[in-house]
C-alpha cells in the first residue's frame, strides 16, 4: 500500500516540505543572481560573469578577445552548473523531510516511498534546469561566437555536459517514467480521477516544452548549418557560430570551420594560384607549340627529302604508271598541308640488254609518321641509286631481267637488315617489258596485287612470297614471279592501308575489316581507276593507316589481237607434225623452216622450229632461233632450259650460265636445272658456286644416278 503524503495525516511534513522547497527556489534563483541589482551577483564565478555584462549593457563587440573568451566559457557552464544546483537542492529538501518524518515519528517504511519520490523529482528537475538554461543562453552565446569568428578565434573548444544522444536518452526515460507512475496510480485504484487528471496533464506539459525545447535547438542548429553551407558556396567566410553546445554538434562545427578556413586559404590566394596554373600552363603550351613547330619543320623537311624520291619517270608508250598516296598523319607548316607517312611509289624507265622495261615498287615502311617515312627515305634513296646506276653501268645494262631484279632485292634487303629489326619494310617491286607485256615482280610481305582483266579482278599469286625486307636472314631462295600481260590488262598494287578499313558501327568497340577480297569489290567497282577505288574504299569505311596505290596499264586502249595462221602455214605445221610423230626429224625440220619463212611472228611455229633444231642437235642455228624466240616470248620457262642446254653445247657456258640461272630464279627447285647449273659451274672452275648450288640440290633429297655422279665428280674436283 503507497502511504498518503497529505496536509491532513503528515502535517507537520508536509509543512517542512513545503518550506525547504520554497527556501531551495529562493536560494536557487539567489545563487543565480537575481539579486543582482542589490549587489548580490550570484554566488558562482561563471554566473557573476555572465550578469555583470548582461547588466552593464555595454557592447560585446567592443570587449577584448580574452574576455570574449572568458563569458563565452562561462555561459556554456551555466546549464551543467544549473542543474547540479538543482540536484543540490533537492537534496537539502529530501534530508530535510527525512529528519521531520523520523522527529515525528511516522513509520520509516514510509522514507522509501520518500527515497523514491526523491529519486524521480531529481532526475526530472535537473534534467529541466539543463535543458532550460541551454536554450535561454544560447543566443548570448551565438553573438559572442560570431564575434569571435570575425576575429579568427577558435570558438568551438568547450561544449556542454550533455550531448544530444544524452538529451534524448533523457526524455526517454522521462517519458518511461511517466508512465511507469501513471500505471501505478491507476493499478492500486486508490487515486481519485482528478488527481490523475491532473498528473497527467503536469506531465504532458512538461514533456512538450522539453521536447520542444529539444527539437527547436537541434532544428535552429541545423537551419545555422544550412546558412553557414550556403554563404560558403557563394563566396562567403561560411562562419558557423552554431547555437549548440551538444558534443556532436560542436564536434562538426570544429571540423566545419577547419574546412572553412582551408577553403578561405584557397580563396585568399585564388588569384595568385590561378596566376601561377596559367603561367605554368602557359609555359606548357608554349612548349609544346615550339615542340610542335620544330615537329612540323622536321616532317616537313622529311616530306621534302621524300617527294623527289617517290617520282613517275616512265617514258613509255605501252605500259603507263599512275600512282595514288595517301598518308594518315597530315600536318600544317607555315600555313600549308602537308603528308607525311611510310608509302612510296616510284616508276622509271630504262633499258636492258638493248630492251625498254619500266620498273615500279610499291612499298610500306614499318611504323607511324616520321618512324615510316625514315624508312622509305632510306628505301628511296637506295632505290634511286639502284637506277642510275643501271642506267649509267654497261654491264648492268646487260643483266636479264631476272638477275636485275635479284640483285636489286638483295642490295635492298641487306642494307635494311644492318637496322637490326628496327626499320622493315613490306613491297612489291618488279619490271614490265615494253614490248612483250612480261612482268618480273617480287613480294616481301606485301599485299597481294590484283589484275584487273575483260571487267573481271581477281588477285596475282604470289608463288613464295618473301619475308619484310630488314627480317634475319631466315630467307628461303628468292622466286621471281612472272605475270604476261595483255593489251586492256590493269595491274593495281597497294599497301595495307587500303584494307585496315574502319567500319561505322554503334558499337563502342572499333570493327576492323579483315577480309581481303573486299579489295577486289573496290577495284571492280572502281573499274581499275585509282580516283574511283579511293572513293569506293571512303564509301565503305575510315581509313585507319596510311594508302598508297599504283596503277600499271599495259596497251590499255588496244584491243587484244587474235593471230591467225596462214593457211600454207598451218597445212605446213600439220604435215610437221606427222613427221615428227614418225621420228622424220628431217623432213620435219625442212617443213617447219618453210612455215617459218611464211609465217616469222607465229609463236607456234617458231617454238616447233626451234625445238627440232635442238633434237636434231643442230646447236649453232638453234642458238640464233633460241636467242630470237626468247626475246619475243621471254615468259617461256622451258624454252629458257632447253636454251641453256643448247649454249652448254657450243660451249657458250656463259650464255647457259645466263639461262640456267634465270630459271633458277624462277623456279630454286628446278632439279634438272640445278644439275645443269652445277655442271656448268665445274665447267667454268666456279667450285664454290658449283658446291652451293649441289646444297640445294640436296636439301630437295631427291636421288638419281646423275646427282650421285655429280657428287662424285665435286669430290674429285677438291
């Protein structure tokens, strides 16, 4: 049963109560200093501070710093020193009912319940002078701190007793308690409803104004936030004199204002900071732009150095080069375009062995910009000494076309390994016959050429194509490749350029062409013309590397000629042939130089002539026929062997020199021409030759009588 503390049965402790609760509010607000215009400012430093400027009515702005500081810290005591005031009372007002209970002899059971009470009216009396006092003392405490921050003082250093997790476990608890009591009233059923009536409405007033008092100082706290982030962002100082003396708040305010002083660091030397980016980066451009510049100058000078280097010096009338280059890195030089890449084209006429021929090359260096055009500068400048001294040198006039185009190779190749795999460079380089239309060509590592025949293209092969010019020397046996030709025919060559085509696509990764034969579409498209097949490549996608094309037209606006065979000429053929199936050489032979007296320019009859002169073994008059034929129809292999056989014969061993190696360079696996060659080495005493030749031999592994017998023969020799 909770005992009845009322006027009527504890009269005399009611009384006790009632005037050391109103001794504790007078003392209270004495000690506080509401007496201060009588002179009794309050009995704690802190508080005499605070009342004494709050009553003189002097400006703060005018006090000094180390005072500002001083009330500053004092007015954020005064809600822990109020509230330890308050506990201080409420306990002289427990002691003080304690001893009038015990003097007037009420049962002691009864102090519990009075211990208790205590308890609840402590907690809730200083929880509220704290929270009371905080609020009221906070606009004082905001004038001073903006003071202070105008002054660059630091006025975060002191926060209150109470954070705002404290507070808020506080009303917690208080609003716990509460109902703790409202739920014990109620259960024991012996309070009237007025009573608790009016507990309850105590008690919802006193948790709204602290609730209010709460959420008021964290919401103006937060509104200073918001105008301290704003005035920052415009250009402010971003001051922050928050209101709160919580710790969390005045743990951010200290960084907040950290920040801000930083940002006004940044700010103050703004201007001398952007000075000193801009110089620098100014510097920077223009060191760059000289960089540039002298970049610029040394393309330029290289692409002058280049341009009378890649010429078209053809002079002939049946086969015409034309010649399209297009490099990827284009570069602007005291207010002029220019190119500058790794592809060349060159064309020149010249003669051999008393012939017109009209070489070409079409060639890509290794590398981008000035790395590629080093080496087709260095390619181009051997390529042109390697033509003045054809045209200027008697006895390189006198090479077959065959042995010009391997000794120009390897003059090439060889000066482009001493880069050690630096400087590679991939071409096609070969020459055309005038009159017949033959073409000579190599391929290291190029594209493939395309012929463009009757509106057809289709691609030439290549036969063993090469390694770049520059790779180890890991060769296999050069292999002249021939092509002939015929009035109408279109040869086009071009670098890599014109397949490294980039596709539109809206897809972010690049789609590169990797098909070859979309050449082939473009020149048919472009119906062998370099104009047209450039813009048929535009039309399909963006170059990505550097485009050269040549063009070669051998008797483009004639028409090819279908030979006709005289009538007495062919009814002499036939009859030859007759006999030649009955081994009637002779009489074959008299109607073959019949057939020739009427018909001299018939391949058919001049090769069948030829042919039973040397089975007849009349090698002297086949020699001339041989010499005659070959310079009509130079693409003729087998007749070139049989030719050198021939010379060997009347011990012409130089002309059968000539001729074996021609096929030689036709076609390294040649084997009976490899022996012949062989035997003509001994012939000649060349055993050095002779040996390297029999090495090929052997690599091929294939054995006969005669290769063991020429084996025997170089053992002998040494």
């Amino acid at each position: 049963m909770i005992p009845d503390f009322s006027i009527e049965n504890h009269p005399q402790v009611t009384m006790v109560f009632l005037l050391s609760t109103l001794f504790a509010a007078i003392g209270h607000s004495v000690q506080f200093g509401i007496l201060f215009p009588l002179g009794i400012p309050g009995s704690y430093e802190e508080i005499r501070l605070a009342n004494k400027w709050n009553q003189t009515g002097k400006a703060l702005r005018h006090l000094p710093t180390v005072d500002l500081e001083k009330l500053l810290y004092a007015i954020i005591q005064i809600p822990k020193i109020n509230m330890l005031t308050a506990l201080g009372y409420s306990t002289l007002i427990l002691i003080a009912v304690s001893i009038s209970h015990f003097l007037y002899s009420h049962p002691l059971s009864e102090l519990l319940y009075v211990l208790v009470g205590w308890v609840v009216a402590i907690f809730v009396y200083g929880g509220f002078s704290y929270i009371i006092s905080d609020y009221f003392t906070g606009p004082k405490r905001v004038e001073i701190k903006k003071i202070l921050s105008k002054r660059n003082v630091a006025i975060h250093k002191k926060f209150g007793l109470l954070s705002l997790k404290g507070k808020f476990i506080f009303l917690l608890i208080l609003i716990l308690l509460s109902l703790c009591i409202l739920a014990v009233f109620i259960s024991f059923g012996e309070s009237s409803f007025q009573r608790i009536s009016i507990f309850i409405s105590l008690t919802f007033l006193e948790i709204l104004i602290l609730v209010y008092l709460y959420f008021q100082s964290i919401h103006i706290t937060l509104e200073q936030i918001n105008k301290s982030a704003t005035s920052l962002a415009l250009g402010g100082t971003g001051s922050l004199p928050i209101i709160s003396i919580d710790r969390e708040f005045i743990r951010f305010a200290e960084n907040f204002e950290y920040a801000t002083k930083e940002v006004g660091r940044i700010r103050k030397n703004l201007q001398e900071l952007v000075f000193e980016k801009t110089y620098e980066l100014r510097s920077s451009l223009d060191h760059a732009e000289r960089l540039k510049k002298q970049q610029d100058g040394d393309y330029f000078l290289t692409s002058l150095l280049i341009k009378p280097l890649s010429l078209n010096k053809t002079i002939g009338t049946n086969v015409k080069i034309d010649f399209f280059i297009k490099q990827k890195k284009t570069f602007n030089f005291h207010g002029r375009e220019n190119e500058i890449g790794g592809d060349i084209c060159i064309a020149r006429s010249f003669t051999l062995r008393g012939r017109d021929f009209t070489f070409f090359l079409n060639a890509d260096a290794m590398g981008k910009s000035l790395q590629g055009a080093g080496g087709i500068l260095v390619l181009g400048a051997a390529v042109q000494s390697i033509l003045e001294r054809s045209i200027a040198v008697e006895s390189v006039k006198l090479l077959y076309a065959e042995r010009w185009l391997k000794n120009a190779y390897n003059e090439l190749n060889h000066i482009f390994e001493s880069f050690d795999c630096s400087m590679l460079v991939s071409l096609v380089m070969g020459l055309v016959d005038e009159t017949t239309g033959l073409v000579y060509f190599v391929n290291a590592d190029h594209p493939r050429s395309v012929l463009y025949r009757d509106e057809v293209a289709s691609f030439v092969s290549n036969k063993s194509p090469l390694h770049k010019l520059g790779t180890p020397s890991m060769q296999r046996e050069l292999e002249i490749a021939t092509l002939q030709m015929y009035p109408g025919d279109i040869l086009i060559l071009g670098s890599d350029g014109r397949d490294d085509i980039e596709f539109s696509s809206n897809d972010t990764n690049r789609n590169i062409n990797h098909d070859e034969s979309l050449f082939l579409s473009h020149v048919k498209d472009g119906k062998g013309d370099l104009a047209l097949i450039y813009k048929s490549i535009l039309d399909s996608g963006e170059l990505t590397d550097d485009l050269s094309l040549m063009r070669i037209s051998f008797k483009e606006n004639q028409k090819r000629e279908k030979r006709t065979l005289k009538k007495e000429s062919f009814e002499l053929l036939r009859k030859a042939r007759e006999k030649m199936n009955t081994n009637d050489l002779d009489a074959a032979r008299t109607l073959l130089e019949s057939a020739f007296r009427l018909s001299p320019d018939n391949e058919e009859i001049h090769r069948a002539l030829t042919r039973i002169l040397f089975r007849l073994k009349d090698f002297p008059v086949a020699n001339r026929l041989f010499r005659s034929y070959l310079e009509t129809y130079p693409h003729d292999s087998d007749m070139i062997y049989l030719a050198a056989i021939s010379y060997k014969n009347t011990n012409d061993l130089a002309s059968a020199i000539d001729m074996a190696e021609r096929i030689r360079l036709r076609n390294p696996v040649h084997l009976a021409n490899l022996i012949l060659l062989t035997e003509l080495y001994l012939l000649q005493e060349n055993l050095t030759k002779a040996e390297k030749i029999f090495q090929t031999i052997q690599s091929i592994g294939k054995k006969s009588k005669r290769v063991q017998n020429l084996q025997n023969l170089l053992i002998s020799k040494k």
